[in-house]
C-alpha cells in the first residue's frame, strides 16, 4: 500500500505523487498527481490495480546508473516493422529506470547508426528518446532530489564520457536538440 507524499510510477503518466484515497467502498481510488512539464494533472487510480504501479527509483540506485551509464547495454529487440519496436519500447517505458535509460540510450544508438549510413532515423526513434529522456529526468531528479537540469548536465557527462557523441559535436545545436528529442517540435 503506498502512502500520501509517496511518488510512484504511474505506466501512462510517469512519476505521480501519491495525494490521497477515496473512501468509496465499491470502488476503492488512489488519488495521484501528475507533473509533465508546466502542466499538472490530477488522476484516480483504482486500487484493485495498485500492483501497476511502483515505487520510484531509489537515490542509491539512481546515482548508479548514472555513474555505470557506459556499462548498459542498449536493447537488442527488433522486429518485423517500426510498430511493433515502438509497442515494445513503450511497454519498456512503463518500467521506469532503469528501463527509460536504456530506451533513451537504444533510441541515441539506433539514430546515430542510420546517421552513419546515411539514412534518415525512424521518426518513432525521435518519438521514443524524446518520451524516454522525459520519464528518465523526472524519475531520477526526485529520486536524486535535484533539479531535472541538473540531472541532465550528469547524464550529458556520462554520454560524453561512454563515447557515444563524438568530441566535435559536444556542444552543437545539433546535439542538443537531438538529446532534448523532438521537444521543440
């Protein structure tokens, strides 16, 4: 059972801050708040489905994968079309870390490959990091109790430092709005 103040993952939403409970006794809600961004959004969760949801990322865990980012390892799976990868990597997302990491990381790997051969990615790659960068910053900047910035000048080293944007490109636009995702579209 989780409590008030309590932040969980929610599948569909991402990082939710336990607010309450009904008392309605048919039909027992989990009173949850969401923050994506600069909108805020109030949710009822039916108890009876409480096991979807869980307990964030701990400040211990969250500091070691940011600190192992290198060591993880991108996500193998493909399959016939471009829509049953993108079911699998939301399915992924709805794990919270380090799954988002990985699917952010997967996401950079894939789009930077097609690059290298000179195709133009996936628009579900571009859709996909953008969703994963968004939970894997909420998620670990309450776990770490940091600013979402913050968090992601650390993850920025740790990109940097796994070799996977060449020293050239460091500090581009390019690279920026690759890593924001398609944030500004």
């Amino acid at each position: 059972m989780f409590e008030i103040g309590q932040h969980v993952i929610h599948p569909g939403q991402g990082v939710c801050t336990v607010t309450g409970f009904t008392e309605d006794v048919a039909h027992p809600m989990i009173l949850l708040r969401a923050k994506s961004g600069h909108a805020e959004t109030h949710l009822m969760y039916p108890l009876a489905q409480q096991s979807r949801l869980h307990a964030i990322i701990s400040r211990e865990d969250a500091e070691d994968l940011i600190d192992s980012y290198a060591d993880l390892t991108v996500d193998s799976f493909t399959e016939r079309n471009s829509a049953l990868e993108e079911t699998h990597f939301k399915q992924q997302l709805k794990l919270g870390a380090p799954e988002t990491v990985r699917v952010a990381k997967t996401m950079r790997h894939r789009i930077a490959e097609a690059e290298a051969h000179g195709k133009k990615p996936s628009s579900y790659y571009s859709r996909m990091l953008k969703e994963a960068r968004r939970r894997t910053l909420e998620e670990l900047s309450v776990a770490l109790g940091a600013d979402e910035d913050a968090v992601e000048e650390r993850f920025k080293a740790a990109i940097i430092q796994a070799g996977e944007i060449p020293p050239q490109f460091r500090d581009s636009p390019q690279i920026e709005a690759r890593n924001r995702g398609a944030s500004q579209r």
